[in-house]
C-alpha cells in the first residue's frame, strides 16, 4: 500500500511541476494565436517526443527530457533554436512581424506564470488547513563543537543581522548563513537587551554539501514551511519575489558567488522538494508550485538570449531604434547561450542526483548531521 502512495505522490508532484511549465507555454501559444501568428509545435518537455498528436495545424508533443517545455512559432523564435528544442530541423519560414507582437508573445509566458502564483496564493489565504507562520531567527540550542558554539552563541539570542543583512526569520538566517559559506561572517545577536557582534564561520556538511552553523531554532508546533510566510497573499508573493532576488544578487556579487552557485538546485532538487512539501502536507505542496512560478517569472525576464527576457530585449530595442537586432546576430546569440544554459542544467541534474545518492545513503549512525541546522 505505502508503494502505492508513493507513485500516487509522485505522480501529483510531476502534474503540479508540469502545470507551472504549461501555464508558461500556455501565454507563449495564445497570445501568438490571437495575434494571428504560425504555431508549429506546442511541448511540453525537451527532445524526442514520446507522444503527438497534430490538430488544427499544431503539433501537440509530450518530450522525452522532462526539463521544461517550448513553443514554436517561426516568426518570433530565434533562427537556428528549433533543432536544439528538439523540433524539426528543417528551416521553417520566417515572417517578418512588428516588434510589439514579438514583445507581447515574450512577455505572456512570464505574465501567466505570475497569473498562476497570484491564484494560488488567494487559494491558500482561502483554505483554513494551510499552514502559515516565520519561525524566528532565535536559537533554540546549540551543537556542542559545532561553528555556533565557538562563535559564542547561546540558546536565546535573537539573530538580527548576519554578513551586515538584517533577517527576520530563521530561513532568512539560513540564507545569509549558506552565501557566505566557509567565510568568516559577523553576526549581530539581541541577547537579553543587550546587543553583541559576534564572529561565525560556517562549517560544510559531507553528505548534503550545504553549509551550517549547528545550531537548532526554537520549536513551534505545526510549524510552517519557509515559502507559507503569511496568510496575506500579497506577503506571499512578496516573499517569493524577495527570496529570488536575494540568490540572483549573491550569483551577480563577486564575494557571494561561489558559495550561491554550490547552493543552487535544479529540476532534481526542486522535484524532491515538491515531493517533501506533498508528503508532509497538500497545501505545503500548493505552496511551493506558487513560489516555483514566481521563480520561473523572474528567471525568464533576464536578458539572456534564448529566455524570454532576450527575446524582450531585442523587441524592445527594435521599437526604440526602429530598427531589428540582425537576425544571424540573434540566432548565434541565441544558439550559443541555449547551449550554455543546457550545459549547467546538465551539471544541477549531475550535481543534485549524487547529493540526494549521498543524502538517502548516508548511515546517520556516523554523525547527527540530522542536528545541523543552516
């Protein structure tokens, strides 16, 4: 029977992963529809197709690598993508349209996700079994020998700032805590009221590679997940919107860099964490498919070539100048960044797989690792 609940959780978790990247694709397909625009394809998946069917003109394709997802339309799509999408590589025609129907047909894709994440969060205000609630950045205990001891920290403090940034929850703490990484990083704690500067150097785990402080919060019961802040939606999506924003600052700040890569996941981690957050609780699981499409809407507007926001770039720039962007200017950019971007989603897939082997192969007898807490 557990079997059985388990492949039911599984395949709740690939719908709900899959409904964040249809609804994306979905803005993409009928904006470009209702522009009057050529749709040859609508995937959802990357590669050979396991399964398609056409109806009235499209294509309508299940791909074999469940990474994402795509849309063809010849006139909007850049020359060249077509082949590394997994469609047909035969050249296709390409009409030469206005940049704003271009512009409208990027920003649709991004827009619906937002659409998404707006619904769910009133969905989840809505439901009286969700879960809501900020744990506190206050330490409940310490690990002996752990980096928190030797920093002198006490069951208590109250953690206010850490590397210079106030928080204001413990999973703002673990953040700041795991882009600083091995670095020597002060802490400000509110201990009694008094307030002290304390220096703390984070210590990497063998298993999961994160880096931790040994130290464990406060126990609430029924205790929210990090991404379910509040029953307000707007502080929901507020949230979502900050947290993202925080890892692509780390990624962009030369001092913060390496430590936020090393922490970054991909469709493995976030698959696991949909699984965890169904398992222990519906509404968790909503939850996180709402933080997870604010992350897609923010991650598609960059202007990298390739993303949505690229292709907002060049459409953008056409209406300035009147002008458009060389069209063998935009496929090699294009066609260059796609592959990029392909190569580091192939090394998050490596990466996360042999974290979670070494995670549910662990013999937890060696070391509470269980006790470190971010």
């Amino acid at each position: 029977m557990e079997t059985l609940v388990t492949i039911g959780y599984i395949i709740a978790c690939l719908l709900l992963f899959s409904l964040a990247i249809a609804i994306h694709e979905f803005g993409h397909f009928i904006v470009a529809l209702k522009l009057g625009l050529k749709v040859e394809a609508f995937s959802i998946g990357f590669g050979p197709a396991i399964w398609k069917k056409r109806w009235k003109g499209v294509e309508y394709r299940i791909g074999s690598i469940p990474l994402g997802g795509y849309v063809l339309i010849p006139s909007v799509d850049p020359e060249g993508t077509q082949a590394l999408e997994g469609g047909s590589k035969e050249k296709s025609p390409k009409e030469d349209i206005p940049a704003w129907k271009e512009l409208l047909v990027s920003v649709a894709g991004p827009l619906m996700n937002v659409v998404l994440a707006v619904v769910l969060a009133f969905v989840l205000a809505a439901v009286p079994g969700a879960n809501f609630g900020v744990l506190p950045a206050e330490i409940g205990s310490v690990i002996a020998g752990g980096p928190a001891e030797a920093a002198g920290l006490k069951a208590g403090d109250l953690v206010l700032k850490v590397g210079g940034r106030e928080v204001a929850s413990w999973s703002e703490m673990q953040t700041e805590v795991q882009i600083a990484g091995g670095k020597p990083v002060p802490v400000e704690v509110l201990r009694g009221e008094e307030k002290l500067e304390l220096e703390i150097i984070p210590e990497q785990s063998e298993v999961t590679g994160a880096w931790y402080i040994k130290a464990l919060s406060v126990r609430k019961e029924n205790m929210a997940m990090a991404w379910m802040p509040d029953r307000n939606p707007l502080r929901q999506l507020a949230w979502d919107a900050t947290s993202i924003f925080r890892v692509l600052k780390g990624l962009v700040t030369p001092k913060e860099a390496k430590a936020t890569s090393e922490a970054l996941g991909g469709p493995v981690m976030i698959a696991e964490a949909i699984y965890g957050s169904m398992r222990r609780n519906v509404w968790d699981g909503i939850g996180f498919l709402r933080f997870l499409n604010v992350n897609l809407a923010v991650l598609n507007l960059l202007p990298i070539p390739v993303l949505d926001g690229g292709l907002i770039l060049f459409a953008l720039l056409a209406m300035v100048f009147r002008r458009k962007v060389p069209e063998v200017v935009v496929k090699y950019l294009s066609m260059t960044f796609m592959a990029i971007l392909m190569g580091l989603m192939a090394i998050l897939v490596l990466r996360d797989a042999w974290r979670s082997y070494r995670i549910h192969t662990y013999d937890h007898k060696r070391t509470d690792q269980s006790a470190e807490v971010r």
